[in-house]
C-alpha cells in the first residue's frame, strides 16, 4: 500500500479549536515537525498556538510544546527574537528538540541567538540599564557551557566566555584541565579581537596568575604568552616580580625574559623595569647588572649588527647595473639608487658601493646629497657605538650649521641618519639633537635634527623634547614644522596625551602650510597608536573635517589606533571612505591603512583588496599595492597574483607601487619557495634599464630591488614580533616609509621595520658558542638567492659587405657553368676508374666494405638503433645528478627565514639547548624536505626568525668554543676633504665626504699609459 504525502495542516489545526485539551495537546504534539513543511500555513494561527502557550488549562508539557511551536514558526518567517523568547519558555521540549534530526539548523540558530542575547544581557546589568537577567536565558547559557565542557570544547566555552564577560568560566575550565594552552587562547583571543582596552587589560591581569611559575626547556611553551601579556599590560610592576623570582635559580631564564620584552616593548616600560630592579646581593648582583643591561636594548642592536655584518649576501652587481642605467644627474633617479644601497645594506655597515661610486655620490645635490647621506644611517644602523664618529665629518660644528653653501643639506641629513642609526635605544644622543635643534636656525638643519629626535626618541614620553619640536613647529616654517610634526607624534607615541593633541589640531587649522598639516595630522595619528576606543572622538572629528589632509590623519588616527586588531567596525569605516572620498589621496590612504589594521590576518587582505585593485581610480589601486605590500609578506602566493597584472597597469605611479610591493613580499623569498621570484627581479631588471619607462615606475623598481635583497638578504619585513606582539618600530616606520608619497627622505624610515631573521644562541655569559641546528628541509627551499652573473663583453664580429643583386646573379651564372664543367669531368674520370677496378678481385672490394662499416662517434647505436654517441653515453650515466639532502645542519649565527622556523629544531645530543621555545607553536613532525602549509601558518601567527636564544650548557665541564666578535675600531673623525670639479668626493678612513668647503684633493701622479696593449 503506497502511503500518501501530506498536502495540508488544516486538519491537525482544526483539532486546536476543540474544546477538549486532549484534542489540543494531540495537535501540538502533531504540528511541530510539520512545521519545516506547512509553517506558511502554521503562521496563520500563531496567535492561537500563543494563547495556548499562556494557557493555564492546559499542563506544563502542552504548554511547553506550544512555546516550541511558536519558536519554530517565528524562526521561519525570520522573527528570530521572537523565535528566541518562546524558546526559553520551551523548556523540555527544546532540550528534547537539540536531539531530534533534522532541527540542528534550528537549534543552532537559536544557541547563537541566546548566546549573543546574554552577552547583550551581560553588558546591560553592569551599565545598570537591567536589574536581573532573565533566568531562563541564564539556564540556557549554562546548560551550552556545560555542554562545552562535556565534550570537550573548551575554547567555544572560552570564547562565549569572554564574549559575555564570564571569567569564573575560564578558572573553571583552566581548573579542570591544567592545559596552559587554554590560558594561551584566551590572551589571544583577548587581544586579536578587539575587545575594549579596560576589559582587555582587567582580562589579562586575570590570565597573568592562572600562569604556572615558568620553567627552562620545553615543559613552559607559555614563555612567549607571558611576554606578549607583560608587553601589552606594559606594567613595569608586574614584570619586576617575575624577574626577581627567576633570578636566584634560573638566571637563564631572565636573561631570555629581558631579551623578549626588548623585541616588543616601548622605551618608557623598558626603562621602568630597569630602573625598579634591585641591586642584590653579592651572588645576584652581576644577574641583575646583566639585566639592567639587556633591558637597554643595545645588547639586542649589537648582537643584530653583528649577525648582519657576518652574514652580508648584497649582490653588487644589481647595484652597479642600476647606476648604470639610470641618470645620476636626474634628482628622483640619484634617490632611488640611494634608498636602493641603503637598503640592501641596511645595518650591515657596509659601505662599499658609496667607496666605489664617489663620482655618482658627489652629483648628489640640495636634498638629494640629504638623502644620501640620512642613507649612511640605515647602513649602520644599530652602530650607535660608532654613529658619532662615523657622522662625523657631516654633522654640525660647534652646535650649529657651518654656513656653506650646500652643506645645510649633509648636515641635516646627518642628524636624520644619527636619529636613524640609535632607533630604539636614542637616549644617549637624544640631548645632542635636542641641542642642535634649539642652536640651529636653518630650516634644513632643523628638518633633519627633529626627524632624528623623533626617530631616536620614539616612544619616550619627553616632555622637554616635545616642547622643542613645538617651539621650532611655531615659527611656521614649511620644512622644519612638517619634520616637527611628526616627531611630536612619535616623542608622545602610544600616550594618547589629550593636551599635546588638542595644541597639534588646533595648529594644523591656523597654519596655511600644507606640508605642517600633513606632519601634525600624522603625527597626531602616532599619539593614538594602540589606544583604540580612547581614540574615537579625535578620529570622528578629523574625518568630518573640511580639509582633506585632516582627513588623511584621521584615517591613519584610525588605522593605529586598531593596529592589529582586525576590528570589523575600523575596516567598514576604511572601506567606506575608500569608495566615498572626494580627495583621492584620502581614499589611498583609508586602503593602504587595511594592511595595519589586518596584519595579524593576512590572508585576509588579498580578498579584502581584490576588488579595490580593480577600482577606475589609480590612487585606489595604488593603496591596494601597498596595503598587499606591508600585510602580506608571510603568505606571498595570493598577492602575488594581484599584483602581477598591475606592473602592467597604465598608470605610472600603480606601476610603481606594485613593484615596491612585490619586493616586500618576495623578500627572503627562494626560488624553490616561490616561483615568482626569478620573473619579478627579471622584471626589475628590464624596467630600470628601459630609457622609455616612466620615470615614477623606474624609482618603484628600484627600490623594490632594494627591499628584496633588504639587509644583505638576512630581514623580514614584519610588523609583529616573535612573541606575537606588535612591532611598534615596524609599524611607526611603514606609516612614515607611505609618507614618500610627499616627501622621498620619508622612505628610509622603512628599515625600521627590517626585521633581521637568524638563530642567535648565547650562552650563561652571554657569549656565542659554536654549534649545529638542523633544518628539517630541502637546503634550496631557504638558500640564498644566487648571484647575478656580469654582463659578459660580446665580440666584436665583422659586417658583411653589401652585395649588388646584378652582381650576385652574374656570379651566380658563372658557378653554375663551372658546376656543370666539374660534373663532366668527374663523369669522366668515373668511367676510368670502374674500366680499372674490373681487373681486381672480389676480397679487396670486401676488405674495403669493412673499413668502412665499423661503428664510429655518432653512428646508429646497435642496441636502441638510434643515432647517439656510444662513448659519451657510458660516461654520462655514471655522473648521474646526486639527489638533494632532506635536511642540513645549520651553525649558530645563521640566517632563518620565518618559514624555515618551523623545521628547525636542536638535535637531542647537542650539547646546547634552548630555555625556550624556538615559538609558540607545537614542534611538527619533519618527513620530507617539502615545504608544508602548517609551516606558513605557523609563520603567518608569529612573523621572524628565532631570534635571540639563551642556551643551556648541559657539558659545563668541557671546553666550548666561542664565535669571537671584532672590536669596534675607534677612528677619530677625519677633516671632510673637498669634491672635485664634478662634485667628486674624497675617501679617508671610514667616511665619504660630502662637504664642500674642504681643501682640494691633490692631482693624480704622472704615468704612461700603454698604448700597445689596447684591443
């Protein structure tokens, strides 16, 4: 018998009308899972299931079944509020439900409904808005986190947890589980989800004693969680302690806390912390002298420097063929070359190719020779024990400007490149440029010296040098009070300072010049960095203003204000402006600030900036290059792809901007990691060579060679730290390096964000010692690029000489007659000789036949019966390609990309070990050599090398073998020596001269020149 479907309700809803309640009670029962099919239908008596529900007639389980009806009717026609309320008056029967099949869509929803309903709750009961939440709803909450817990989802009751305010939850969970990698997920989630800065900070504080005390070696992975959370509270007060604690039995372990919070933590919080430890006692006070030490952050700058210095891998001849293609003469070309050196050889004090050029180098000129020399500061950058002496010969005399002509712009950019080469650790010079900027009267001087207090200064909270800039900012000049600008923002940054802001946006409405605005709307944009909600008033005011350059500081306000966070409502915001500006440089800017906002996420950008790439408007496009460029350096592939097509576009500066951007991501790239690198430094190649190339497209190319090969080819561009933190140096420096835009010196500040990727191994005293790590891949997945090969010289071949076509058909007719000639006469000779051979015998013929049918080079081989060398292919086979390794052993000191990280790992006998983590991810198992995803995911989380290790010596007793380090050479400051007539400069000692008021260098001495050897 076939059953029949359904096709209607109207029977089972008449049995609501009865007036007997069996009759009701059978109908609710009957219409719930009819509902999925006739809720249409159902609807149309919703208020009757209703008042059935508010019955008292009718028993608890009928009205229960009543409420459950009227939810999954409301759920249907979208009400889901209403769906939720009768809901929680179901009771049993939506408990009963969650097990039924077919309703998990419904159920889902309506968790998800409760959930964010409580959290709504939660919030309203401590503004005061509610007295009590509703207990049904609190029963359902706790009826999901003891479901969480059951089944073990600790993380989904760990996040609803922290949603809706619920720390018991997370001790509970914490209680029962002992897994310190819960605690972990917290943190995280507290501090990538953009959570407000009060809860976020009452949330950590809450983790910080939930942290059992760590330990050495890999039973505490947490290390780098404790950090990153000592970081962010940046509470010098709870950092203290810890230290303290560690010091008696594990100094080692201190020693690699101090190191961890230099990589992430501002100036102010450092120099808290080492000024509140103690002194010690007799065995502890050389520990704690160490620390204090190490908390300066110049042990971290020296040890980088050096790693720099040793690993150096610029490849001079991409450097030579751009000098010799591009123009030197030409201002935009003679910077770009400049940046290029300087950031091929940022930080390893390698001057080299300024030794080699200095002809190019004296046609530097105005601020061409201020950039080139602020360029000697990212070449030596973190040599603050030499910054002095090197900058020497350039820097002011007596504390003010010389008065030559041009040597205004060498000066000032001395003072840049000494702001440049003490970043992070400038208190030392910092006096000396705040002296130099008050007795400067200049406004190139005072350009450069605010832009090295700013550099050098950063994040150092000094009022004193605030109040200078501000005084230079008042005399309204142009230049000096752009450079003023924004070094305010980065004395005051991350401070939020009402009154310092309230004085800079007040400014920048009286002032007339645009370059000041720009300087103080950026700068009040580094004020804000990380201060989220606390900055929302001051980002609504800018982004209403008239003036489109407010606006632009408005957006950047906004972007570091959310740095890192991926807050929704932040890149909305940035959307929106980006489609619906009237200033394009607005709408460049509101789409470049995604890539600080999403850094955390980066294979969130590349769908974000999909369509904005396509946008009809070039400075839109131009703001997704570089939003892809500083974002996505950790998962190149899928901003590779969005980029390619735009070096094609027809717009110069979009041109220019993705080829800045592809040197950003492939930087640290292999050929065997990436097969787009090979194609993108041909490209660059072709480019800069290519006389008919914008000129805007040639400095992009140029400078993305410098940013592939950046740092000797030993540095990320990173803008979070190992621990996961923020990077605020590489943050600050990307915002001022988008600021080249307007102003090209900007651009170096771009080399604080190279972030150097290498294992540095110390030991107890702080020493290097040698030994081997193993890298569990393919030795070509993480080599070095491979060197350019020069040009070769082509030889000089003879033309052929043109040939009349009458002359070529006479000559032509003569051949052939004389062709026809030799064929009689061979025919002649022919017969002869066969009139001869008929007298001999038959064996010589056969004799001759012999010689010639054995087999010979290059006959057909008797076993394939193809043509081939039979010598040759015996000896090709035996020198068969041997296969690559699947591992290598790499020394202590060494280069490791942030993908690499994760197939690192210290073999069980070696003699040294971490006291940490190399990061926080669990170690993989290593099989093959290929790279794997779970390797770029673990780099996309925590960007950067291993970073600075502090070992365990488990062979005290026997004698280690230390990597010794070459003393600074002390040279004393040589008198500059004058440029040529072509503007040459002079060498001496260590430094290259750019003054032009020193003596004449003296005339070559006489010498024949051999003429006889010439080709």
């Amino acid at each position: 018998m076939v059953v029949r479907s359904q096709s209607s309700a109207a029977g089972v809803l008449a049995l609501l009308y009865e007036p007997d309640s069996i009759f009701k009670q059978h109908a609710l029962s009957i219409l719930s899972p009819l509902v999925p099919q006739f809720w249409a239908e159902i609807s149309e008596h919703i208020a009757l299931i209703e008042s059935l529900y508010e019955s008292e007639e009718l028993p608890k389980e009928a009205r229960h079944s009543a409420a459950l009806l009227a939810s999954k009717v409301y759920y249907f026609l979208g009400e889901y509020e209403e769906a939720l309320s009768f809901a929680l008056g179901a009771g049993d029967a939506f408990a009963q439900e969650a097990r039924t099949r077919g309703s998990e869509e419904f159920v889902e929803t309506i968790i998800s409904k409760a959930i964010d309903r409580y959290i709504q709750a939660r919030s309203e009961e401590r503004d005061g808005t509610i007295d009590r939440i509703d207990q049904r709803l609190q029963d359902v909450i706790k009826t999901i986190f003891d479901r969480c817990i059951t089944e073990g989802e600790y993380k989904q009751a760990i996040g609803i947890a922290l949603e809706s305010r619920r720390l018991d939850i997370i001790s509970f969970v914490y209680n029962q589980t002992q897994d310190t990698s819960l605690l972990s997920y917290a943190m995280e989630a507290v501090l990538d989800a953009g959570f407000p800065l009060s809860y976020r900070d009452q949330v950590l504080q809450f983790l910080y004693p939930l942290f059992p005390p760590p330990t050495t070696g890999d039973g505490s992975p947490y290390i780098l969680s404790i950090t990153r959370l000592l970081i962010t509270l940046n509470n010098p007060s709870l950092t203290v302690p810890l230290l303290v604690s560690l010091v008696p039995k594990q100094p080692l372990l201190a020693y690699q806390f101090a190191f961890d919070l230099v990589e992430g933590g501002a100036q102010d919080f450092l120099e808290g912390v080492r000024c509140n430890l103690p002194e010690g006692n007799e065995e502890t006070k050389p520990t704690f002298d160490r620390l204090r030490s190490i908390l300066t952050g110049q042990e971290s700058v020296r040890l980088y420097l050096e790693f720099l210095k040793r690993n150096n891998h610029v490849d001079l001849v991409i450097l030579k063929n751009t000098k010799d293609v591009l123009e030197p003469r030409s201002s935009i070309y003679h910077t770009a070359l400049t940046l290029q050196n300087a950031f091929m050889h940022a930080g390893t004090t390698s001057d080299i190719f300024l030794r080699e050029n200095l002809e190019w180098l004296g046609l530097a000129s105005n601020w061409s020779k201020f950039s080139a020399t602020a360029g000697l500061g990212v070449i030596h950058k973190g040599y603050f024990e030499q910054g002095m002496t090197i900058l020497g010969p350039y820097l002011p005399q007596s504390g003010g400007e010389s008065g030559v002509q041009g040597a205004a712009y060498s000066e000032g950019g001395a003072l840049y490149a000494l702001g440049l080469i003490n970043a992070g650790c400038g208190s030392s010079v910092a006096t000396y440029l705040r002296d130099t900027l008050k007795a400067s009267q200049g406004e190139i001087v005072q350009h450069g010296a605010a832009l090295g207090l700013g550099v050098a200064g950063m994040g150092s909270s000094s009022l004193d040098a605030f109040e200078d800039l501000k005084n230079v900012l008042f005399m309204d000049s142009a230049v000096a009070g752009e450079a003023s600008g924004y070094a305010m923002g980065l004395i005051m940054l991350g401070t939020a300072a009402a009154e310092p802001v309230k004085e800079m946006v007040q400014y920048a409405r009286e002032t007339s010049h645009e370059k000041i605005i720009r300087g103080l709307a950026v700068g009040v944009a580094f004020i804000f960095y990380g201060r989220q909600e606390q900055a929302n008033e001051t980002i609504q005011v800018l982004l209403a203003e008239k003036d489109p350059i407010l606006r632009y500081g408005g957006v950047y306000t906004l972007a570091l204000a959310y740095a890192g966070t991926s807050n929704n409502d932040a890149v909305r915001k940035l959307l929106h402006i980006a489609v619906s500006d009237t200033s394009d440089d607005v709408r460049r800017a509101a789409v470049t600030s995604l890539a600080f906002l999403l850094f955390k996420n980066p294979s969130h950008v590349p769908r974000i900036v999909q369509l904005l790439s396509e946008s009809y408007n070039p400075h839109v496009r131009c703001g997704a290059t570089l939003a892809l460029g500083i974002a996505c350096a950790v998962l190149p592939q899928d901003a590779i792809e969005i980029l390619e097509p735009m070096t094609r576009d027809g717009v110069d500066f979009v041109r220019q901007g993705a080829f800045i951007a592809l040197g950003m991501i492939l930087v640290q790239q292999s050929e065997a990691s990436s097969p787009s690198l090979a194609s993108t430094r041909a490209l660059y190649t072709k480019v800069v060579s290519d006389k008919h190339e914008d000129p805007m497209a040639r400095f992009g190319a140029a400078i993305g060679q410098g940013f592939i090969d950046a740092g000797g080819r030993n540095v990320t561009i990173s803008l979070q730290s190992r621990a996961g933190s923020k990077n605020t140096s590489a943050i600050v420096g990307m915002v001022m390096f988008c600021q080249f835009w307007y102003w090209y010196p900007l651009a170096h500040c771009a080399s604080l964000a190279f972030e150097p990727t290498g294992i540095i191994g110390l030991d107890a005293n702080l020493k290097v010692p040698k030994f081997d790590i193993i890298s569990h891949a393919k030795p070509s997945l993480f080599a070095y690029p491979s060197s350019t090969k020069p040009p070769k010289k082509e030889a000089v071949t003879k033309v052929a000489t043109a040939v009349l076509s009458t002359t070529a058909k006479v000559k032509a007719r003569e051949k052939k007659k004389a062709a026809a000639e030799d064929v009689m006469e061979q025919l002649y000779k022919t017969d002869v000789l066969q009139d001869d051979k008929a007298e001999n015998k038959d064996g010589e013929a056969d004799v001759e036949m012999k010689e010639f049918s054995g087999p010979k080079d290059g006959d057909v081989s008797p076993i394939n019966r193809s043509i081939s060398n039979l010598a040759e292919t015996s000896t090709s086979s035996k020198s068969t390609k041997k296969a690559e390794p699947a591992f290598e052993l790499r020394p202590n000191f060494s280069r490791v990309t942030p993908a690499q990280v994760a197939h690192i790992s210290f073999s069980s006998g070696c003699r040294y070990q971490p006291v940490r983590p190399l990061s926080g991810h669990p170690s993989t198992e290593y099989k093959t050599g290929i790279s794997h995803p779970s390797s770029y995911a673990a780099s996309e989380k925590y960007a950067g090398g291993g970073g600075i290790l502090i070992l365990v010596d488990l062979r005290p007793e026997e004698e280690s073998e230390i990597l010794e380090f070459e003393p600074p050479v002390e040279v004393a400051p040589p008198q500059p020596t004058a440029p040529l007539p072509t503007e040459q400069t002079t060498t001496h000692g260590l430094h290259i001269s750019l003054d032009e008021s020193a003596p004449e260098a003296e005339p070559p001495a006489s010498f024949e020149y051999p003429f006889d050897n010439d080709v």
